[in-house]
C-alpha cells in the first residue's frame, strides 16, 4: 500500500520523529542562527559572569547557555537577519580595523618582548597587518601567516612589510603544521571569531615547542573596546541589527585567562591595551567606520535616510554638534594574553 505524503496515518507516524526533533533542539540551547558561519555562539561551561551592554546595564553570561541571548536570538529571528561577517575586501580592511590593529601590534609586541631570531606563526593573518610588524620589528627567523580568506592572503603577499613571509590557506581549529614546529603561535584579533576557541589554543599549543610562546589579543567587547563600538551604538539606536562575533566571551580578559591555563600553559599574562587613532575631520572617520568587516553589508542595505540617521548618533556620541567638523579622536581597547608551552 502507497501512503500519500498528507494522509493522517502517514502525519501521526512522523509524531515521534518530530517530537525527538523539538527535544534535542532545545537540548542544544535552540536553533543556530542563519548567519552564524563559525558556529554556535555558546558560553563553555566554566565561563560565566555578565557583560556590560554598550546601552547601558548588564547582561548576565550564564554558563552552558546561549551568549547574548537577546542580541544573537534577535538576528536569528529577524527575517534573514544581519549577513555573515565577511573578511574578503582586504583593502577595505586595512583602512578600518588593519590600521587598529597595527596600533595595538606595536605595544603588543613591545610587551612580550620577543628574543630575534624565532620562528613565529601568524594564526588568523588576514591581509598580514601583524604578520607585517612581526616581519618588520621582531627580526624573526621564519614568520607564516594562515588564513581561510585567500583575498586576504593575496593582499598580505604583495604587504611591502611582509616579503619574507610565507601566506597559507588553512583554519585555525586544525592548523597545517607538524607538532612542535614553531617558537611563537600568535592570534591577533580572531580569538573570537572560532566556534571552538579552546581547541584554536590547543592547535596553538601543539605546533609551538616546548619553552615557546602561545599569544594573542583581541578586542575588549565586554567593555565596549571595539573600534566599531561606537558605531554598534548607533545601529542599535536606530534600530539596525548588528552581527556578533560567534564566540565573543571568548575576548574577555577571564575568558583568556582560563583558556591559556586550561590549555596547560604556563606564566600566563594578560594585560589591557588601550590605543587612539586622529581623524582629521568627522568625515573621514565616518568614511572608515562605514568599512567595519562585521558592519559594511548591514550599512549598504539600509536606505539613505537610515544611514544619515546613524551618522548623526555616531557624530552626537564623538561629541559634535549637526554640522560641526574637524578633528576626532578615537579609542579601541584591547585584552592581550600570553604563555608559555611547557618543557617537559
Ligand atoms: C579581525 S581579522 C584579524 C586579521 C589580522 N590578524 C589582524 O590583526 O588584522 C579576523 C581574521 O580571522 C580569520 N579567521 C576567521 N575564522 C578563522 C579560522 N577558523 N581560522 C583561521 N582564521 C580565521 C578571518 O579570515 C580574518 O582574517
């Protein structure tokens, strides 16, 4: 006998199916959201605390539970909610956060203080803005940048700073190389951005020998130390939804703390570096936050009159009046961690 797809006995026999369906959906802390490309934004069992939201209060971090519950559940609900964070426009990338992030490489560097002479792995290379400082100031023996993005990776090859650099495809949460390979493992600015940052440091651990450095920073956005803070604020005024980053508690200072020592990293550090950028004018800071990797599709989607709208809360918080112009001064904030693989 053929059961037609909407007869009763066929609808009642799928009534298990479903029901096991719903049960395991909601044991994994709900659906995924649609733009998510890195993986579930959830908080590891051991990480808990609260996050202060850039609108003022706190939201708590429950472990075990979905992060930013209310931010990450709103896109998801959203009909087809903010695009996936997009990494491909290199140059675009330089302008806004790659300029950010050579500031932050600098003190950054200065602070582990490096001997010459190591082999060093840029994990999460991106266009080679750090694989560059790295190149330019640690006098290494070798430096390899990898990356999934290979825009980003045509851009960092043809880097002035980065010509003794090797550039690699390859993904963090399995890194293409042997065990014990290298002196220094590094990650700036994508900590964050894995679905599983605890196995990224343990891929970071296994390539790096034995006495060597595991390090990395990322942007503070518990306090709101992304450059792109300032303009997050003024979407969500607007009422404009923003994505997250998959796995943002990941940047907390605790966070990273547990991390490198869950990792079985040893003298582990962390510290806040703080960091200002000049922009002649408000212009021209509003030309480069438009760039923002996570922020840019969201803009060009929205109608003139939406981004004039945000301009002006962006322009009110850095403390202009409508009209006024001239030079802006802007802070990013960020948490560096660092370790050492052990000897035994
Ligand atoms: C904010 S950018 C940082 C780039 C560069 N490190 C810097 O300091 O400017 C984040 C980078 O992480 C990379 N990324 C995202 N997921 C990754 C993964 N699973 N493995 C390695 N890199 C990843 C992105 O392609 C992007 O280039």
């Amino acid at each position: 006998m053929r059961t037609h797809l909407l007869s009763p006995v066929f609808l009642v026999a799928c009534l298990p199916m479903l029901a096991r369906t719903v049960a395991s959906v909601r044991a994994a802390g709900g659906l995924r959201p649609s733009h998510a490309r890195w993986g579930p934004a959830s908080v590891p069992p051991r990480v808990a605390g609260r996050c202060r939201l850039p609108a003022g209060g706190f939201l708590p971090i429950t472990p075990g539970r979905p992060l930013a519950d209310r931010f990450v559940r709103r896109v998801s609900t959203a009909a087809g909610g903010p695009p996936p964070i997009s990494f491909q426009d290199a140059a675009a990338y330089e302008r806004m956060t790659g300029a950010w992030s050579r500031l932050v490489g600098r003190d950054f560097l200065d602070w582990l203080a490096p001997a010459r002479g190591l082999r060093w792995l840029d994990v999460g290379c991106g266009n080679g803005v750090f694989t560059g400082l790295i190149a330019d100031r640690c006098a290494p023996a070798s430096v390899e940048g990898i990356d999934p993005e290979p825009a980003q990776l045509d851009y960092a090859r043809r880097r002035p700073d980065s010509r003794d650099a090797r550039f690699r495809v390859g993904d963090a949460m399995a890194l293409p190389c042997l065990p014990a390979s290298v002196d220094v493992a590094a990650m700036a600015l994508v900590l964050f951005y894995l679905p599983d940052p605890a196995r990224g440091v343990a891929q970071m651990v296994r390539v790096v020998a034995p006495g060597g450095i595991v390090c990395a920073y990322n942007w503070d956005l518990a306090r709101g130390g992304s450059p792109l803070a300032v303009l997050g604020r003024a979407m969500r005024r607007a009422g404009v939804e923003t994505p997250t980053a998959p796995s943002a508690w990941a940047a907390a200072e605790e966070a990273v703390r547990r991390l490198w020592t869950d990792a079985g990293l040893e003298d582990v550090q962390t510290r806040r570096i703080t960091v200002r950028r000049e922009f002649e004018s408000f212009e021209a800071l509003w030309e480069v936050l438009q760039l923002g990797a996570s922020t840019a599709p969201v803009l060009r989607g929205l109608s003139f009159g939406k981004r004039e709208e945000i301009k002006g809360y962006v322009r009110e918080q850095v403390g202009l009046g409508n009209g006024d112009d001239g030079p802006v001064t802007c802070e990013a904030s960020a948490i560096a961690v660092k370790g050492r693989v052990k000897r035994s």
